[in-house]
C-alpha cells in the first residue's frame, strides 16, 4: 500500500473509514486508531483511575471491532460508539477486577 492511499485515508470522515474497516481494510482500523486512541485511553483514565486497565480497555475494543468488523452495522457517529463501547467494556473489566478503586478511593484521590 503506497503512502498516497495511507494520506488520503486519513482525509476521510469517520463513516467512510467506517465503510472501509468493514469491508476488510486494515488500514481503516489503524487510522481510527490513531484519531482516538489518546482521547479514549484519557477517558477511560479519567473513568478507572487505573492507567494499565485503561490501555488494556482501548486496545481490546480495536481489537474486537477489528475482529467482529463483518458483524458491524452502519452507524451514525463512530466517535460516540467508540465512547459507549469503551465505557460499557471498562465498567464491566471493573466489576471483574478486584483491583480497581472503591467510589471512596475515588473521593480520597480528588481531594490531592
């Protein structure tokens, strides 16, 4: 794949991405991964205050919309779904994690 198709890739809006990821195109997962990578992994800090759950979150979503991408349907904004499915999949790791913080542990880390 030349870097011309690589540049015009990420030219493109987030449905087209969309389209192409899944239709199979690896590059479509790399160039929304790299457009919210920083953002979601930020959020999902914020959400845990586990950093190291956090990037493990992010990167399993990639990796399963990656591979469950012929399963995807069409939606309407990937930024919101990339958002509800992080939350939705890190409240879950949380609940199964007997390491995370309890809400007073939250409380006691704002107040520093």
């Amino acid at each position: 794949m030349g870097k011309g198709k690589r540049h015009s890739m990420k030219d493109k809006s987030d449905s087209a991405i969309w389209s192409e990821l899944k239709a199979g195109e690896r590059e479509a997962l790399r160039v929304l991964f790299e457009r919210y990578y920083n953002e979601l992994l930020q959020y999902a800090v914020k959400l845990s205050y586990n950093r190291s759950l956090a990037k493990d979150c992010v990167q399993e979503l990639f990796y399963r919309i990656w591979d469950r991408r012929t399963f995807l349907g069409d939606i309407t904004s990937v930024k919101a779904y990339l958002w509800v499915s992080l939350r939705r999949d890190l409240f879950k790791a949380m609940s199964r994690d007997e390491k995370h913080f309890e809400p007073e542990d939250y409380l006691s880390l704002m107040k520093c």
